[in-house]
C-alpha cells in the first residue's frame, strides 16, 4: 500500500460519509471522518449569537441563535410560545434595503412543524415578515388601505380594499391607478365610511367610467364604490352604490 500511487487507487465517487482521512497538525497525525469535514466546513460559515438580536442590525451573513430574534424593533420572531429554539437565519441587504431568510422548529398546540418566514427592509422599523406556512398570505399581502383614510389612494397591488373616514371637500378625492400597477381582473373596493362636508369623487386618466355609473357629485353621502382592473394599468368604475 505504501507503494501504491495515489492515481492507481480506486476513486469514491458515493461515500457514506463513514470513510476516514489522515491530517497532520503540530507535528503529529491524526485521522477524521467524512462526516467531521462536512460538518465543520458547514458550521465554521454560520456565526452564532450570544444575545438576542435585530436582524436589522446584522451585517450579510448566516446566523444561527438560540435567543430572541426581531425582524423589527419589537417584532419578536417566535421559534415557539414556551421557549427559544434554535434558528438559522441568512442576512443580505443592498445600498437601500435589507431582507433575510430564516428557519427553525417549532411548535404549534400539539403539532411540531417546520417553521420558515421570510422579508424585508428599508430600516428597523418598518418590515415585511411573511411565514412560509401561512395559508393566508394570498389575502394577507393586501393589508395596506385597510386602515382609516382621509380620502382615496391610488388602487394597487397592495391594496384591494379602502375605507375613507371623513371625506371633505377640501381633500384630493381622486381614483387613480398606481405607477406600481394592479392586478388585471381583480375588483377593488373604495367605500365612503363617513362624511366631514359635501364631496366629489372625481377620475383620472387611467380609471374609466364606460357604463356612465353616478358617482358622488357635491354628496354628503356615504358610498361603495366598486372597480375592475382591465389590464395591469387601467380600471373601470363597475357600481356605486350611495347611502340613505
């Protein structure tokens, strides 16, 4: 064996991770397995945290932790409702935002499942943090315009849904379509809440009214209003319905 070169030995090209390789450090040799190398090469990319942590303040890297994790100040990331599990995070960010990717166990009533989420940035406190398990994203991604408005945002993708508090003559009551687009074939709803003084909804290039719908004019009304996305960046007006 000793005379043997090692291009007459027989390649291994499907280990089981069993095999051992001789090293020499310090003057001495040694031997380790497949598996040993694996894992330490592994490992030895992943910096470990000793407190807890705001993934906004992390520089690009991979991370793992056994203590709380934010995604922003204030915003825990839960391994599970009884303790802090061991999570493995990866960090990378650009000149004006930053997103990150993360994974661990955890447990939910009486299940134990694989819990991933995902998100972005622009600074510690304003996130997104999705769950890669979470059935409703599909709804929840519309979030934005949910809350109380003074008068009509642009219809987006963000939004499918706005509820105006207050609408007065004084503000811009404008339906638009947003420079980020929306999405063709969805019906978006705009519904009049309240009423601080008279109004009108008037329309901008993109929104269309081909059906001749009445909508507010000089109103101190409530209304629903409802609208049909044509393409990715048109919209026509399909009913208003007006309160008592």
């Amino acid at each position: 064996m000793a005379n043997t070169k090692i291009s007459a030995l027989t390649a291994n090209t499907n280990p089981n991770w069993s095999e051992e390789l001789v090293y020499a450090y310090n003057n001495a040799n040694g031997k380790m397995t497949l598996n040993t190398m694996k894992s330490f090469i592994w490992w030895a990319w992943i910096t470990t945290l000793s407190s807890d942590a705001n993934i906004w303040e992390l520089s690009d890297w991979f991370y793992e932790t056994t203590y709380d994790l934010y995604y922003m100040n204030g915003g825990k990331v839960k391994a599970s409702s009884w303790g802090t599990k061991k999570q493995l995070l990866f960090v990378t960010s650009d000149s004006w935002a930053k997103s990150y990717f993360g994974f661990n166990i955890w447990t939910r009533s009486w299940t134990v499942s694989n819990y991933a989420f995902f998100g972005e940035s622009v600074s510690s406190t304003t996130w997104t943090f999705n769950q890669l398990w979470d059935r409703e994203w599909a709804l929840n991604h519309f979030w934005y315009g949910m809350a109380s408005l003074a008068s009509p945002d642009n219809i987006s993708k963000d939004c499918i849904t706005q509820v105006i508090d207050n609408i007065s003559w004084s503000n811009t009551n404008i339906l638009a379509v947003s420079s980020d687009w929306v999405y063709a074939w969805l019906t978006y709803t705009v519904i009049v809440n309240s009423v601080a003084s008279v109004y009108d909804i008037t329309l901008w290039t993109w929104v269309t009214n081909p059906l001749n719908i009445t909508l507010p004019t000089n109103s101190n009304k409530k209304c629903v209003i409802t609208l049909v996305a044509t393409s990715s960046s048109t919209a026509i007006v399909t009913s208003c319905t007006m309160g008592n």
